[in-house]
C-alpha cells in the first residue's frame, strides 16, 4: 500500500511540473498573475521579521516559494515611480523614463507628477465629491510593460489592472494597454481611476465606493501593546491648519492595506479575473509601509508591527486567491520599488555619521551663491520685484513662475537639483555650464560627488563607484538638472527618513516567486529587479517587455532539470 501510495504521489508531482512546462498565457496557465509591491521593503526586513510572520503571508514565500535574498536595483534613482516602472517594463530609468516620481517642466514652468495627464479627468467619484483638476495616465513611459506584451500576445483578450493607494504605483508597472488602474482619491479616500482607461466607472467601482468599506477605517485609535495611541483616523488638521485628507489619515496604518485588498478583492470578482482563456495579470502595491516608513524609519516597533499586520492581511489575501481562482492556478511575485535608510538619530547612536538637511535650505543656499556669481550679468538686467522662494507645495500648485533672474534653482529633489534654464540663459550661461557650476558648488556644501544632465545624455561620467548606477538612473524628460550625492546615512528631509540613493540600504528588496512553476528554496545569488519581467515572459511564453535588460531566473523553474538544489 506504501509503495502504491508513493506513485501516486509522484505521479501527482509530476502532473504539476508538466503542468509548469507547458504554461502559456495562451492556455491561462496560470489562470491568473499577481504581482505584490510592497512600497518601501527593505530586501532585510522580511529576513529580520521571519519569525513573527504567519504561515500563509510573506513566509507562504519566503518558506515555501523561490527565495531571492540578494536583489538590489543597479540605478540611482530608487524612487517610487522610478521602481515601479522597473518592475513592469525589466529595464530601469535609461529604458523607460521615469528618473522621479515629480520633475521640473520648462514648458509648464512648474513640477509635474510622473503620471498626471492633463487630457484625463477621474472617474469614479460620487456626485458632489470634490477631487484633483485632472487626473493621470501612462503617458511618459517610454516603453512597454508585461502587461503590454501580455496583452499583444492574446490579442488583447487577457485582462491586466493595477491598483494601489498611489497613483503611479497602480499605474505605471502595467503599462499603455492595461484594461485599467485603480488608485485612491487622497481627500476623499473613494477608489478611482482615469478617463484614459474607460469613459465611465465600471459599475463595481460605482458599488464599492458606495459600500462600507471606506468609512470602517475612519474613526479609530491604533494603539501599540501597552494601549497607547500610535495613529488615529479620528478627524484632524494637517500641519497647514486644513482638515487632513484620507490619505494622510489611514494611508499611515495598516487599515490603508486592509482597504486596498478590501478594493482588489471587489476588482478580482467583478472582473472574474483568474477565469478567462488566458492568463491574466493583477498588479496589487501596498502604499502604507512607505506612509509610515518615512515618519518612524525602518527599525521602529511601529514599523515592524505594520509589516506584521500587512502578513495577516496578505496571507487572507493569498487564501481568498486560492478560494476564487483555485490554489495551484495562480502565481505570484513578492518585491518593492525601493529600500530606506535608517532614520539619522538611530544611526548616530551607533557612531555612524548620519543627519537630516532641508532640500529648502540647501536650495537657499544654492540660490544665495549662484546670485553672487553672476551679480555683474545679473545687475546688467532690467529690474524685476523680488520673488519669495517658493515651498514644494507651493511650487507644485503654481501655474508658472514668475520670471525671477535670482531664482536658478527652482526645486531639490534630493538628490536632484533642478535649474530654470530661462534664468541661467538670460545671463547668457548654457546648460552644460550651468550643471557644471551648480555641482561644483554643491561640492562645496559638502556633496561627495555630482552628475550633469549633460554627462549622463552623453555617457561622459567621471569615474566612481555608482557611475553604472547613474548611467541607468538617465532620462530626457525634465528640464537641465544636476543630481547629486552626500555621504552614506544623509538624509534629503529635513525630519523623519528617505530614500532616493544607490547605497544598498535604498537599494537592496526583496524578490520571491510562488506557484506550481516554481522551484521552492532559498537562492544567494545576486540579481536584480528588472529579471521579475522577464521571469514572468518566460513563464508564459510571451515576449518580454520592449526594452528589457533583466533575465529570466531559470534556476527557480520546476522544469529546469539543470537547476541545482537550493539552499533550504
């Protein structure tokens, strides 16, 4: 009976590794794709936090899928929008565009968002609810996703949807051709998308938003084990005296990720995704990690606890997969868009150098200096009133600026600074001149290094240690700008913790695969965020996207009979 026990179950083993031999997305083998972000996952968070995970969440992954524990992103610009056009496309920022998640546009004379398209509006909202000018749309990537490839290979019969609590996380990793991405209202909190996708909210859309859903998370006190207040949804004002939006109420606790698979779970079923006669492929980025992670740092009590909760709420998420598409029918990618460095205070008590500086405060500076140097050009012009130095916010809103000849640094996003071209041609400086003198002076202010638009376009950059990083972090979106690098452990906010750098902190995530098609263990070797694309193109046999620079990581697939053991 043993014996006939024992073919049978290798007989069973078998079936599934077929199964993952001759998976296409032609066959919806898998039925369904997800791919989980977490915004904000240090690659050695989920290491440090194992054992206080459930069975069913990250350790389903991290236990009993292909674990890679060395993946870090080979650019500089490790960025919320930057990663997660990485992840959809298998290229990084030279391939597809987005260098940030917000730049400087000479045109607009303003800071656009990565995604805002003026040419959209959002859908979604209930009557009477007030929401952004406009909405948002793929327009700047400058190439293709798997989602794309996905859906020119089944004539556009497979389904692909992004959600998230963020605009450009839900957007931007499934590409032109998905069917939609869903992102939250920030004042609201109702669950939206763009007019680039439909031209009317899908009915669920209509009946979730008109559900309980959003108001259960308001009004609540999330406390720590000895019941002191750690966050509260209660209403509030915001540090500029108004009433504080959703987002800023729920985005920082882990009822922002309960909301975000309580709208995933609504798409999944109304769309029946999993159940057509191709594969279909699900982007879900949890929003609420980076919220939080960027007031108390990766190595807070509250921070763990958030990631604890998130297991919870992945492994529910995981089962309710199993229970609508069918365990073995589904297959999944763990990752993030970035890391993050630990908060200043933690890293001094340790001896190691670290501070917080004010991107205003270095811009002042900046500013201050560049007036000085050109004082002569600068007094030769006709006479303009004084502009005050506009905040971030400020800047964001403004239609235009007013011409300012004192203003040459409009806007620092650390650790990119960006010029008014206007203003340094009106003293008749070009733009590789510029770039230059702007490094050269933020060498002066204590930056170990710097890098012109101008080097990198051409491929001309001084020999360092991250000068491949800096090549792949290139786009020629945006207008002139210089970008910038401190020591290790600076932090570009002026509280609190960031990420932006190509130290390993900022750089290193994690990358899991689960699924029949997928050899379950523990792989050391060192790869890279843009080989989750292609991994999964390879899988479904389909192109991998366009511009694709990563590799398929066969040494996780079940079929591959060359494949060594891993590590367990």
């Amino acid at each position: 009976m043993r014996h006939l026990i024992r073919n049978a179950i290798a007989l069973f083993l078998l079936g599934l590794v077929a199964v993952a031999a001759f998976a296409t997305a032609y066959d919806a083998q898998p039925k369904l794709v997800v791919i989980v972000v977490v915004d904000q996952l240090r690659g050695d968070l989920l290491e440090r936090h194992h054992d206080a995970f459930a069975e069913g969440g990250f350790r389903r992954l991290m236990d009993h899928g292909a674990w890679f524990t060395s993946c870090y992103y080979n650019y500089a610009a490790t960025k919320t929008a930057p990663g997660h056009s990485t992840i959809g496309t298998g290229t990084y920022s030279l391939g597809h565009g987005i260098f940030a998640n917000e730049w400087w546009d000479p045109r607009e004379r303003r800071i656009v968002s990565s995604v805002e398209d003026e040419n959209t509006h959002v859908l979604g909202l209930p009557a009477g609810t007030t929401g952004e000018k406009w909405s948002a749309s793929p327009h700047n990537l400058l190439t293709d996703t798997i989602g794309d490839e996905l859906k020119l290979a089944t004539g556009g019969k497979a389904r692909v949807y992004g959600i998230s609590l963020k605009d450009r996380a839900a957007i931007l990793p499934v590409g032109w051709s998905a069917d939609a991405a869903f992102f939250l209202d920030p004042q609201s909190g109702y669950i939206v998308t763009s007019s680039y996708y439909m031209e009317q909210a899908p009915q669920w859309l209509t009946q979730f938003n008109a559900g309980p859903a959003r108001a259960s998370y308001l009004n609540r006190e999330l406390k720590d084990a000895a019941g002191n207040v750690l966050r509260t949804t209660f209403p509030q004002k915001n540090s500029k005296g108004n009433a504080a939006g959703y987002y800023d109420l729920v985005g920082p606790t882990p009822w922002g990720n309960d909301y975000l698979v309580d709208a995933a779970k609504a798409l999944i079923a109304s769309e029946k995704l999993g159940h057509g006669t191709n594969t279909d492929l699900l982007e879900v980025s949890f929003s609420s990690p980076d919220i939080l992670g960027h007031k108390v740092g990766p190595d807070a009590d509250e921070d763990r606890n958030m990631l604890i909760a998130l297991d919870r709420t992945l492994a529910g998420f995981f089962a309710y997969l199993d229970e609508s598409v069918g365990a073995g029918n589904w297959a999944v990618a763990l990752t993030a868009d970035h890391g993050v460095a630990p908060m200043a205070d933690y890293a001094g008590k340790l001896r190691i150098p670290a501070f917080n500086f004010s991107p205003e405060d270095l811009q002042n500076q900046l500013n201050h200096m560049l007036k000085l140097r050109y004082a002569k050009q600068l007094a030769a012009l006709p006479k303009s009133a004084p502009v005050k130095t506009l905040t971030k916010d400020e800047t964001k809103k403004a239609a235009s600026l007013p011409d300012d000849p004192n203003r040459f640094v409009v806007y620092i996003d650390y650790p990119t600074v960006h010029l008014d071209g206007d203003a340094f041609e009106r003293v008749k400086v070009t733009q590789a001149e510029a770039e230059k003198t702007v490094g050269e002076l933020m060498l002066k202010l204590g930056f170990r290094s710097y890098t012109t638009k101008t080097e990198m376009a051409a491929g001309e950059l001084r020999n360092s240690v991250f000068r491949q990083q800096t090549l792949n972090a290139y786009s020629p979106l945006g207008g002139w700008y210089v970008t910038g690098l401190y020591p290790p452990f600076q932090v570009g906010y002026a509280s609190g913790t960031g990420h932006a750098l190509p130290y390993s902190y900022d750089a290193h995530v994690p990358l899991a695969f689960y699924g029949t098609a997928f050899r379950p263990g523990i792989y050391r070797q060192d790869v890279e965020p843009v080989d989750l694309a292609v991994t999964f193109s390879s899988l479904l046999r389909i192109n991998k996207p366009a511009s694709a620079v990563g590799r398929a990581l066969h040494e996780a697939f079940m079929d591959n009979p060359a494949a060594s053991a891993p590590a367990k």
